[in-house]
C-alpha cells in the first residue's frame, strides 16, 4: 500500500519525517512517500497556498497512491480547502485520507465532496511521547483497517474536530451535515472562557443541534485563568449541551496527544 504524506498547513519537521519512515519501513506493509513540499517554509505555512494546493492535488490525482497523511496541524488548510475539492478528479476518490486539528477544515470539505476521510494521528506526532504507538495506530487504519485503532465507544455515522476548528467552519461551504452524527470534539491551548464561547457559538447551530450528541474528548494544556473560571471543561461542554438540546454522550478517546485514536467520518467503518 502506498502512502502520500503532505502538509497543508505547516511543514513537517525533519526528525518527525525520519522517524515516521523508520516505523514504516519497519511495519513493512506499506510504502511511505514524503512530498518535498512537507519540507518547505513561506513563513508560517509549508509554502504558500499555491504550492500546498499543489502538492495536495498532485497526490490526490495519482493512481498508484492509496491514502494521503497530512503531515501535521498548525494552521493553513482552510485557505486551500475549497480549491482542493474543485473537480476532482477520479483518482481522488477510493483513497483515504488522514489527519486531525487544522486538517478538520479538510476533512469536512473532502467528506462533503463523497471521499473517505478519517480523523486520527498525523506523522508530525512521531516526536511526541509515545509517537510511535500514535503512528502505527494511523498505520493500522489505513493500512489494514484494523478496529483495534478505532475510538472505542463510536456510534456511527461519527466526525471528530478540534472545537476551534469546528466553530470557525460553521457558516462556510465547508460546512458539512451533523444530522444523526456522533459528534466528537477535542482542544488544545486556550482558556476555559474561551472554550465557553466557543461552544456558545457551535451549539447554537441548527446544523449541530442535529447531531445525535456530542461527546468531549481531551482538553490539554489548558491556559491560566483570571480570576479563575470556576468550571472545568466538561461541565462547561455538558451545559451548553443542556442548553441547546445536544445529548451529551460524555467522554471521548482523542485529543492533542498521542494517545489519539482513529475515528473514520460517516456510517461505514470499512
């Protein structure tokens, strides 16, 4: 099985790209290829939206490549979403592709446009504690469609977003039906207060509140507070589940760590 690795958002670190070819090459059952662009720089982004576009297209248009890995998350894919699912062209479909944070944007826009698409660990987590149980978990899903990788307790259909992700979404054409979804969320990096806004905002979507529910993954390195908010993050999520309706299905294997899991969008977990 051959593997296209791209980075839509910001580039892949050259000792993430090492150690993800080691544990591939160590599996043996798939061939990795790493795009060069993973390894450009135009500031924030791994070079800018036009060279992203066109590595993403390049590797969605070729034949011989089974699944597309997105590199890493950071910040990006949203200016390139929607020209990424313009005329597809067929070879794109058939494929799976794979990431999470930043890459729900594309994520949401390829399931849209009818392709298979999962959330699950990006290569760039390689160097995080316990990378290479992450990476050989996408691996498996990918590779071999092994449910020992999926998130436990899925209901299908099911999504998975990073909040922030999810909440700026709503209201684009990348905005995809949560009727009947098992919704899972997940954040990273911000304050309680924000988080409370945050899910002010998306479950006051009429699109959301036809989720089947909404279930809490892990909220790391939450930010200080002042004055303190009083609330932890599941209380603050299981409000505003209360408030708007959304069953709360209470908590969920993923999050910002390595210790994310697999969860395929849709009803079919082939």
């Amino acid at each position: 099985m051959r593997v296209a690795v791209v980075a839509p958002s910001c580039p892949l670190k050259p000792d993430a790209a090492e150690r993800v070819h080691a544990i591939a090459e160590q599996r043996g059952d798939c061939e990795l290829v790493i795009h060069p662009q993973c390894f450009l720089t135009y500031g924030h982004f791994a070079g800018p939206d036009e060279a992203r576009l066109s590595a993403l297209r390049e590797v969605m248009a070729d034949p011989s490549t089974d699944a597309i890995w997105f590199a890493r998350g950071g910040y990006g894919s949203n200016r390139i979403a929607e020209a990424a699912v313009a005329d597809l062209p067929e070879a794109a479909r058939g494929k799976t592709y794979m990431g999470y944070s930043d890459a729900g944007f594309l994520l949401a826009a390829f399931y849209d446009a009818g392709l298979e698409v999962a959330w699950g660990p990006m290569p760039q987590d390689a160097v995080r504690g316990g990378g290479e149980a992450a990476v050989n978990r996408a691996l498996d899903w990918l590779v071999r469609r092994d449910p020992a990788a999926l998130e436990p307790a899925l209901e299908p259909p099911a999504m998975a977003f990073n909040l922030t992700v999810l909440s700026s979404l709503l209201g684009t054409s990348l905005e995809p039906d949560f009727s009947g979804v098992d919704l899972l969320i997940e954040e990273v990096s911000e304050q309680l207060y924000r988080i409370d806004r945050t899910m002010f905002h998306v479950t006051a979507s009429a699109n959301v509140r036809r989720a089947a529910r909404i279930r809490l993954g892990r909220v790391s390195d939450i930010l200080a507070n002042d004055p303190e908010f009083g609330r932890d993050e599941a209380a603050v999520v299981e409000e505003w589940c209360l408030r708007s309706g959304i069953p709360f299905g209470g908590l969920a294997d993923i999050g910002h760590d390595a210790g994310n899991r697999v969860v395929p969008f849709g009803a079919q977990f082939r």
